[in-house]
C-alpha cells in the first residue's frame, strides 16, 4: 500500500470538484479516491474517468465487492451532492473573512491550527472557494495514532470505529471505543468546532467554555480569547500554551472579552495585518 505511486493533485482536484466535494454515493465530505479500475504497478490508472471519490465506508463496500462496477460509474456520472444541488458539498462555509471558534476561543488567520506538544493535531482553513479544509490526528488515550484525515481525505486509520455523521454544514466524527470526538457546525457564524481529543496520554477537550487540557505538571485553560493572525501550542508537559504567529504576516494580536468585542476588534486587527501584508509585497 505504502508503495503506492501518489495520485497526481490535478486528478485529485478534478475529482472531488466532479463529485461534488463529498463521496458521491451518501455525501459525507470525508473521502477516499478510490480505482474503479485496480491498480496496478505497470498502469496505476490515475485517469479522472477510472477513479471517483467515495467515503471510506462506501469505499469498503467497492473494494469488498458488494457495488458492481457498473454501480459505481453510475455514482460517478451521477453524485449525490450534484443531485442534491450541493455541489459545494457539506462543508460550504458562508464567511468572506472565515473566523473559527476552537473551544470558546477564536481564530483568524490563513490556518487555523491547534499543536499540541509539537504535534499539528486539528488544521482548519478555507480554501478559495469557500469550503472548509479539515486536517486531523487524532490519538487513543494509549497515545496510538487510529485516524489521520488531510485536508479532507482519510489518509490512515480503521473506519470501522467511527461514525461520521455528516449533513449540510454539519460534520461529527465520533470514536465509538475511545471517547474521541470532533463536531464541526459550519451554519454557526463564527464557524464552530467542538470536541475531545488525546495526546500524550492527556484529555484536551474544546468546549462552549474554552479549551482545557491535562498535563503532567498543571492543568491549562484557555478562554474567552480572539487570537488573529497566530495559532496556539499546548504543552502536556508543563500545563501551558503559547502562541505562533503565522509567518506570513508581520505580527499578530489577541482580543479578550465578549464574543460581538472579538468579532468585531478581530476582524479590524486582522483586516490591518492583511493589508500590510498586500502593501508589503506589492
Ligand atoms: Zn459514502
């Protein structure tokens, strides 16, 4: 598997742009590309007519045999989110400028990222055409990586364990053994992503009252905070967090305070960063 020659990205982009970026049998926005054709070392078959985005459990149920060949060039010419009038596919995003909440603390930059002890756990980022990118490690309370998702496409993991319930704007992937969980609500302005996580053997939990994580030395909290421009490391070592700019801007700002305070100072801190950044590389 891991010999694999990688699908090109131009194949990849026409797919999910084809199947209304969702898996063309039930829609859900997690996906894998699948060979309707098999794969082979001499032909690999990365032709956009002979491969087709499906999510990893209708990805089973084709590779098990139990969709015809003929079934899946009919999914294909056919997609349910085109058929659905939703071919901007679940996680359409209605923001111009897309403000994230993380756990009761809110984000504006390129990249939404959570790091935890050097780890990128959870990236989130719009791409241009307004839909949201999903990145993902999510680990057992044993520290076991079990499911990997980049931008959107389930790289690694079992899928047996968890669910992924997904409709218009609404993603929740649930671990059914381990109690991991990431709820993703995209109709929420700003967009709104809750959830469990572990790693290094500590509960991080992102709730409606600001991110909380157990560690070795002390506990850390995070609320109430607007972060623009930079992402935010937690340490579960020493039970504390510390801030990244993103380095495409020159500098970065925290608000505080009420969520309309964080919407709107954010929103004028980050409209200022952006514009020197324009006027700096003009
Ligand atoms: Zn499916």
């Amino acid at each position: 598997m891991s010999d694999r020659k990688p699908i090109p990205s131009d194949v990849k982009r026409s797919l999910r742009q084809e199947a209304g970026f969702g898996c063309c049998k039930c829609g859900r926005p997690i996906i894998e590309y699948h060979h309707i054709l098999p794969y082979t070392e001499d032909d690999p078959h990365f032709r956009i007519k002979d491969m087709m985005c499906l999510c990893p459990y209708c990805h089973h149920e084709a590779t098990v045999g139990a969709m015809t060949m003929q079934e899946q060039r009919d999914l294909k010419s056919n997609p349910i989110n085109i058929i659905n009038d939703r071919a901007e596919g679940h996680l359409k995003v209605n923001q111009d400028l897309l403000m994230i909440t993380l756990g009761n603390n809110q984000f504006l930059t390129e990249n939404a990222i959570i790091t935890v002890d050097g780890n990128n756990l959870i990236q989130v980022k719009s791409n241009e055409n307004g839909r949201l990118d999903l990145s993902l490690k999510l680990y057992n309370e044993q520290n076991d990586l079990i499911l990997e998702i980049k931008d959107n496409e389930w790289v690694s993991g079992d899928f047996i364990p968890w669910d992924i319930e997904s409709s218009f704007q609404i993603l929740k992937i649930r671990n059914k053994k381990y109690d991991i969980a990431l709820d993703i609500n995209a109709k929420e302005i700003p967009l709104m992503i809750n959830g469990k996580i572990w790693h290094n053997q500590h509960l991080i939990k992102l709730t409606s009252k600001g991110i909380f994580f157990n560690a070795k030395k002390s506990s850390g909290q995070i609320s109430d905070i607007c972060f623009v421009g930079s992402n935010l490391e937690l340490d579960t070592n020493e039970g504390v967090f510390s801030i990244c700019p993103h380095p495409v801007y020159n500098g970065h700002s925290m608000i505080p305070g009420t969520i309309e305070r964080k919407i709107k100072e954010g929103t004028e801190a980050f409209n200022r960063l952006k514009k020197n950044y324009i006027q700096q590389n003009l």
